[in-house]
C-alpha cells in the first residue's frame, strides 16, 4: 500500500477491511452457486476491485445516492444493502432487492438510495445527471455517485453526462473503475487518448487519478471530492486505476490477456496488502483476522440458506407491475 503511514484507528480499518472482506466472499460464493446453477443468466464478478466501492461509500451519507453498472455486487454491498436480500435477488426470488425480477445486473433499492445495477454500458451516466439536477432543483444537500468503467468513456451518454453536469454545476462525483479492459477489448485499442482525466477536465471538471488497489487512498481522494461536490462545487471526475481479477463474465474465456499480467496485479490485491499493512502496525492480530473472517462467512452462509428458503414469485405476479390497458 502507498498510504501505510496514515493508517486509520483500529477500529475503522477494521470496518474497511471487514466489508472488503465481505464482498470478496460474497462473489466467491456467487461463482460457486453460478457452477451449480443456482444463479442463472450474467454474472459480472468484482473480485480485485472491492476498495474501490468500499473507499468512496465510506464517505457517503445514508441518503446520498449510488448509480452503478452491471458489474455492482459490491457497490451494493458496500451501501449497507443486506447481503441476504442480494442473495435472494441473485437467486431471482421474491425476497430479493428487486423481488427478483433485476437479477445479478440489476440490484436496486430506493431505501438506500441504490439506483441500479444498469446493464447498458454507461446507462448509469444519465440517470446520475437526472438524480444530481432533480437534487439540486430541491435544494437538497445530497451527492450522486455516478460508477462506471472506462469503457463507458468512448460511449455518448458519457460526453453528453459530463457536458450537462458542469454546465449546471449538478451535484455529482463521476467515478471511473478502470480495470483497462471494456470486456475483452485493452483501453489502447479502443481509445485514442487514454488520459481519462483529460478528457474530464476538458468538460471544465476538476479530475484526479488514484490508486484504486489502495483502500485508504480510495477513501481519502473520495472524502475530498464528495465534500467538494456537497459544498457546490459542481462535479467531480475521479479515476480509479484498478484490475479485476476473474473474467469480464462467467462466459468469457478470457483470451485477450496474459496471465502474467493477471498475476503481476493479484500482488496488488488491495485485501492481502491492506491485512498486511495492518499487521505490520500492530493493528491486527491473527486472532482478531480469523474472527473477522469466520463473521464474514457465516454472513454469505446464512444469506445463501435465506435465498435458498424465499419462495419464487407467483406466476399470478406476472403483470404487477405493468399497464396491461391503454389509457383512455
């Protein structure tokens, strides 16, 4: 890690690596229950990326709002949304976040200002404008975080977000996961200009770059930009240099990378180096990581045995939450 000399207290950097704990778990458990095909459909892991979530929603209010991709497991995780109602969703069973009806790539809950889990790349852009201006219209001291990856950067919505944000000043904070790879396709190959903190700041945005392996330095880039962006700053881009270690999908054979690179950014795992930054300063003992571990399964166990219990939803369910007559 590039931040051991200001580890936080005890307490809070076991919270940090509690909940990087927990999704790394939690998405172990989903490709467990994907091969047995208790999980249908796509499934989007985010396993390597886990301090990204974790160090920006550690800054976040309970009511300010997350827009995530489909790649969003631990985004949810990391807002407080209960890990059993995730199960159930990944299951598609009515106890699930979405009453199972989203799935994998679409966790959703208004009660913890989660808006998705959208399955269009850079579909999340929009969606955080229109969140950011209907707060600011209202006068609301909320902040929208916007996640995406660096993929959604060639798409328009993202220009089109970016140009309206700092033309009205809205409220938002643009965090790009920047694994270098939009699916199977390298940044080099897709872009022409790969400073992505450039192309912000040509739109007359503050940007910055982080190490987004490095959790404490996640935290503190976010602390700063949020309370920027809560002040009325207008909005704020902030890349996060990460690296997924599974494929894009369970589908993707995973051939347009080596596995030596894979290897070189698994020494990086911002878990082992943040365990082993703790440890070096006394922060935590063996005894202390094995309770934190042994919480931490039992959580994914008890969540998988809930999932497993919900009922599916009734067929008569169907159209619910559909017009099925024209409006006269």
């Amino acid at each position: 890690m590039n931040t051991t000399s200001t580890l936080p207290d005890a307490d809070r950097a076991r919270a940090l690596l509690r909940r990087m704990l927990l999704i790394r778990r939690f998405e172990e458990k989903c490709a467990e229950l994907y091969s047995a095909e208790k999980i249908r459909g796509f499934l989007h892991l985010y396993i390597g990326q886990e301090a990204v979530a974790v160090g920006v929603c550690e800054q976040l209010r309970p009511d300010d709002a997350v827009v995530a991709t489909y790649r969003e497991h631990g985004h949810a995780l990391a807002k407080g949304v209960p890990t059993d109602r995730i199960m159930a969703e990944m299951y598609g069973k009515q106890d699930g976040c979405s009453r199972g009806r989203g799935g994998s790539m679409h966790i959703f809950d208004r009660e913890r200002s989660l808006y998705g889990g959208n399955a269009i790349v850079a579909g999340g852009l929009p969606i955080a404008v229109g969140l950011g201006l209907a707060d600011a219209m209202q006068g609301r001291p909320r902040v929208s975080v916007c996640f995406f990856g660096e993929g959604a950067m060639a798409e328009g919505e993202f220009h089109e977000s970016m140009n309206l944000a700092a033309l009205w000043k809205l409220p938002v904070l643009f965090a790009c996961e920047n694994n270098l790879y939009a699916m199977g396709t390298a940044l080099e190959r897709s872009e022409s200009t790969t400073d992505l903190c450039t192309k912000a700041a040509s739109y007359g945005m503050q940007a910055a770059s982080v190490d987004g392996m490095d959790v404490l330095a996640v935290s503190n880039a976010a602390k700063r930009a949020v309370e920027s962006v809560r002040r009325g700053d207008g909005p704020r881009f902030l890349e996060f240099q990460t690296y997924r270690f599974r494929a894009h999908s369970m589908f993707d054979a995973q051939l347009y990378r080596e596995k030596s690179e894979v290897e070189r950014w698994r020494t990086r795992d911002p878990i082992v180096t943040f365990t082993q930054a703790m440890q070096d300063h006394g922060l935590l003992g063996a005894d202390v990581l094995e309770a934190l571990e042994q919480e931490v399964d039992a959580e994914v166990d008890a969540a998988v045995d809930f999932a497993e219990r919900s009922p599916w939803e009734p067929t008569a369910h169907l159209t619910k939450f559909v017009t099925t007559e024209r409006s006269q």
